[in-house]
C-alpha cells in the first residue's frame, strides 16, 4: 500500500500527526506510562506505525489500542492490518470476520483483498478490490485500491488489465509512487508486445505535466528497450534538467554508454553527477569499476569493488568484479575465493558469466573435480548456452574420459541446437579419436557457419590439428572461398 504522504494532507495536518506519533513514542513507547489516546488518536498513531513499515511499534499501539477499546471495529481492523504485515494470514482472517460489519467499509475491503493476495487467491482479492472501489471517491484510497487489483492482475499475467487499473492509479498518485506505477505500466507494456503504446501514452502524460520526472524517465526506458538508444539517451537527459542528482535517470544512462562500450562516457556521467550532489551508493562505485576494468585499469578497479563492499558486504557484482581481476591476474586461488563470495549472494545461481570463470578457474588451478561439477550445474540450469559443453568436453578429452566427452558434446548438440562451438568441439574429438569421416564432417558443417572462429579450433591442440593436411586443406578452401 502506497504510504500517505503529505501529497493528500496540508502541512498542518501532517505536523499534528507527528506531534501525536511522537507523544505516542515518548509517553508508552519510552517511559511506560499509562497514558490515555481515544480511539480516533489511535486509529492514526497505527497507521502511521504502518505506513512507516515499522511493524513493532505498529504491534505495541494496537496492543495498546485494544487494552482501550477492546470491541471498537476499526481497531479490530488495525490489528488485521498489523497480522497480516507480521504473516499471521490466520489471525488476520480472524479479525477482519471481527471487524466485518461495523469497521470502514472501504479498509475492510482493502484489507481483505490483501489477505486474498497474500494467499495467493487472486480472484477473490480482486473482488475485495472492486468491493472497496465501491465504498469511495477518495483520490488516495482508489489509487491503492487501482495499484492493488494491477498487482494481482500482473501476478496471473492479465497485462491488459494490469495496464488499465495502473493508468487509473497513476491519476491521483504522489511523485515517489507514480515512478513505481509507471515502472510497472512499461513492465506491462513490454509484456504484451506493445512499446509503442507506451510511448504513446508517456508522451501524453508528459503534454499535460512536462516535469513529470517518472514520465520522462519510463519515456526513455521504452526507447532502451526498443534499443533506440539515442532517443534514450535524451529523454534521460531531459529528465536529468529537471533533477540533476535522479539516481534512475543517471545509473540508467551510464548503463546505456557501458552496453555500448562507452566506459569513458559512463564514467563521465556518474561523476558528474556524484559532483553534482547524488548520493554515493554501492551501485555507483560498481559500475565505476566496471568501467574501470574494462578499460584495463584493475587496480582502480579493484579499490572501487572494495569500496562498494565497505557500503554494501553482499554486493554480488562487486565480489565477482574481483574475482574476476584476480582470474585476469591467473591468482586463481583469491579468484576462487571472490567468484564464490559473489555466487554465494546470489539465491537462484542466476550469473552464468561468473559461473563460468568460476569453473575456469578451478580448471586452471587443477581442480578437475570442482570444475566439473561447476560445469555440469551451468549446463543443468543454463541448457541452451554452449561455453559449459566445450569446457566440460575439453577437460574430459584432457582426462582420457572420452565416454563423458561424447555424452557431453552429443547432449550439448542438442541442447544448444548445433552450436558452432560444440560443433568445432565435435569434429576435434572424432578426429582425436580417429572417427575421421566424422570430424570432417563436423568440421566442414562448423566452417560452414562460423568461419571466423577456425583458429579457436586449431588452438585447441596446435600439435595435432595444425599439421592435420586434410583439416588445413579444408579450412583453406573456406578461405580461398571467402577471398574470391
């Protein structure tokens, strides 16, 4: 639920809630007393407490609350509201049955289409919603009530209807929300294939309110994902007028000048915002050393990652960024030690570049058995990506195992649809293997579609491949072919 903010409240208004919030604070929170809050006082110091996300202080009011007023329906709905934020979906159905037929009709309803979405019964907390919908006009409470039925329409994939109660809650939505919503709205539009209309309905928005950051901001992210990045980089740009130090706005257009090789650029533009007042984050000081690496500085690097962990211990990007300078570095013992710190953050393994390196680097240190396990989890979570089958193979090749390599390369054909690298693998192990007819074969299917990469073939045993005369033979008739 989206918190609310003085954006629905006059300065007055505000400033009396707090005084009462922090009379709350230091009268029961602090010194224990005894003191006496009617219930609309209550009513507000609970909300508050929940808005703020602060669950236990929200606990001890309604605690506090309910000593008071012990039948009093809205406080029942309070304590609904504090269970369900705690987990307790059971205690939280309990007293919304409580509250039910004399408590705030349209929190009621709110409340129990929460309940619905936390058990995952998102039909039933879509009809909560429309129930809700129906009990207000309130600007603030039909925006939450519009994000909440969105939420459940993206859960079930009903990104046409996502689309519309976002629009709906985008109307009466605070500047800080509005930037999630319309973060969701492009989601949405992504979704069902349909960027255009997205662009459309930003450039609309912006028409009516041209210092609509999110606008501008979510206007640009539709052009980067259209990979139209020059339009990207310019409503980025826009948006960045209207607030220099935009943290969205700035790490967006850095990552577009970093995709595109850029690295100066990108450095440029963190800096300057850094200069011109945005906060400095892990993230910031990560894609600096990003940067910095692939600009083959590592010792910059280097002290940037380490100064994002001093901000962040559990920043992945930047534990992998060393793994992979000490991997450059052929330290592959510290490289190890990084590459695994950075997986280790990662809860569904979801890195394959640092997976890979990882295995390299137990190769390169010896380590045939953690490589090959590293290996096969790349090619049981990553099936389709070729690298994993060609390492593994080559290491089986290596051990004289030439069963697991055949396996290997044959699952990998599969898997990757005749990959041009696990074909080149291929065709090396018929010919190692003395299948000549089939290395051939192999080899001239590879050169066929991936020329260029022949010499990564050769290298693979220069020995033996390179004083092969039919594989050279072959390999310059593509050649004489290409020239012609």
């Amino acid at each position: 639920m989206f918190s609310d903010d003085n954006e629905y409240m006059r300065d007055d208004e505000w400033n009396a809630e707090l005084e009462l919030v922090n009379r709350f604070r230091e009268r029961v929170i602090n010194k224990h007393e005894n003191s006496f809050f009617d219930s609309d006082d209550m009513l507000v110091i609970i909300e508050h407490f929940i808005q703020d996300e602060n669950i236990d202080l929200a606990r001890q009011a309604v605690n506090y609350a309910c000593d008071f007023f012990p039948t009093d329906a809205d406080i029942i709905l309070k304590n609904a509201k504090v269970s369900l934020a705690e987990g307790n979906l059971e205690r939280a159905y309990e007293l919304l049955q409580q509250a039910k037929t004399e408590s705030d009709e349209t929190e009621y309803y709110y409340t129990l289409g929460q309940y619905y979405a936390l058990r995952n019964e998102h039909d039933k907390a879509i009809d909560a919603y429309y129930d809700a919908l129906s009990t207000t006009d309130d600007p603030y409470d039909r925006c939450n009530i519009h994000y909440g039925m969105a939420s459940q329409y993206m859960a079930t994939k009903r990104y046409d209807r996502a689309i519309l109660s976002l629009k709906k809650s985008a109307i009466s939505a605070d500047p800080v929300h509005r930037e999630i919503i319309f973060l969701d709205l492009r989601h949405c539009y992504q979704y069902t294939d349909r960027l255009d209309e997205a662009i459309q309905y930003f450039n609309e928005y912006i028409d009516k309110d041209p210092c609509c950051l999110a606008a501008w901001n979510s206007l640009a992210d539709c052009y980067r994902k259209q990979e139209k990045y020059d339009e990207a980089i310019e409503y980025y740009e826009y948006a960045l007028s209207i607030n220099p130090t935009d943290t969205y706005a700035n790490i967006n257009l850095t990552n577009i000048f970093y995709d595109n090789e850029q690295y100066q650029k990108a450095i440029d533009t963190i800096n300057e915002a850094i200069d011109n007042g945005m906060p400095e984050t892990n993230d910031t000081n990560t894609i600096l050393a990003d940067c910095l690496y692939n600009l083959d500085k590592p010792a910059e690097a280097e002290k940037l990652y380490r100064r994002a962990l001093e901000l962040c211990p559990d920043d992945t990007n930047a534990w992998s960024g060393l793994g992979f300078i000490y991997s450059d570095a052929h330290n592959y013992a510290k490289a190890i030690y990084y590459l695994q710190k950075g997986i280790g953050y990662i809860q569904d393994d979801n890195c394959l570049e640092v997976m890979l390196t990882l295995a390299d680097a137990y190769e390169k240190s010896g380590n045939t058995t953690e490589a090959v396990k590293t290996l096969t989890h790349i090619t049981e979570q990553w099936p389709t990506d070729p690298a994993a089958y060609c390492i593994l193979a080559k290491i089986y090749i290596e051990d004289q195992n030439f069963q697991e390599a055949h396996k290997t390369l044959e699952l990998g054909l599969e898997q990757t649809g005749c990959n041009s690298s696990v074909v080149y693998m291929s065709a090396y192990y018929n010919l190692l293997t003395n299948h000549r007819e089939e290395g051939i074969c192999f080899l001239n299917a590879a050169l066929k579609e991936d020329f260029d990469s022949y010499s990564e073939f050769i290298n693979l045993n220069p020995n033996f491949l390179g004083n092969d005369v039919e594989v050279l033979e072959l390999i310059n008739k593509y050649k004489n072919e290409r020239e012609s």
